[in-house]
C-alpha cells in the first residue's frame, strides 16, 4: 500500500517533524524511502522542516540537507518546543496561518500546548480525546 501511494503520489504534506533521528548516511533504505516519499528539495520550497534532536544545530541541519529547502526547517532541543506540543494535531494549521495567512487573526495563532507533568499515558490520552473528538465532526 505505502508503495501504490507513493507511485501515484497521492501524499501531500507541509509540514514534517523528526524527533531524535539523525539520519545516519549508512541507514541506505531509510533514507531511500524517506527521500522517495519527500521528493526534490527544489519542489518543496514552501515546506517546513522540524526537527527535535539534542545534536548541535549545525550538525542536525546537515544530516538532514537533502530534506531541508534552504532554511525552511525549525530546530528545537525538546519535545515541548515544538510544534507537535505547542500545537498538538494541528501542526497543519499552524502552517498555513503562520506561511500563508490569509488573514491578520491567522498570524497570531494561540498555542495550545501539551502539558508536561502526564504521570500516566492514560492522562496524556484523556488530554488529547477533546481534540480528536473536534476532528471527527469535521
């Protein structure tokens, strides 16, 4: 299935975020498949790139240049930096109103981040059940 799609091309994405992969050069089929289903850097000039790693910037940056349109990518140390946790489920939108707003409201989205302190995955799910339920009325 993964391969009939990437075949047609049927994903669309615009906003990616790696957490803690470093993208080894030797890991040759990871990246192979990984760079079949981004494509050329030169068609994603308006894609952002977010990556979650602990590594030196520039080192980070560099591992993943074969991904990274210019400086479309956001580098953050810590999961709760990110957009993942700063807009749980909706990174999507934080794309387009932050890319491409269309209007003066879409520039300023307020964040909703995911708390720090889960004791238990429960919590954590419990948390996020409000917005999947909002998904599945649209």
């Amino acid at each position: 299935m993964l391969q009939q799609r990437l075949d047609k091309r049927e994903w669309n994405t615009h906003y990616v975020t790696i957490f803690g992969y470093s993208a080894p050069v030797s890991d040759i089929e990871a990246r192979k498949i990984m760079k079949k289903a981004w494509g050329n850097i030169d068609n994603r000039n308006m894609e952002q790139f977010e990556i979650i790693d602990k590594r030196d910037e520039k080192e980070v940056v560099e591992s993943w240049k074969g991904f990274i349109h210019t400086d479309h990518y956001d580098y953050v140390q810590s999961f709760f930096e990110s957009s993942i946790a700063l807009y749980p489920r909706r990174t999507d939108e934080l794309y387009w109103c932050r890319y491409n707003p269309m209007t003066v409201e879409e520039s300023f989205v307020d964040a909703t981040p995911v708390p720090d302190d889960f004791q238990t995955f429960e919590e954590m799910w419990d948390w996020y059940q409000p917005l999947i339920d909002a998904e599945k009325k649209v």
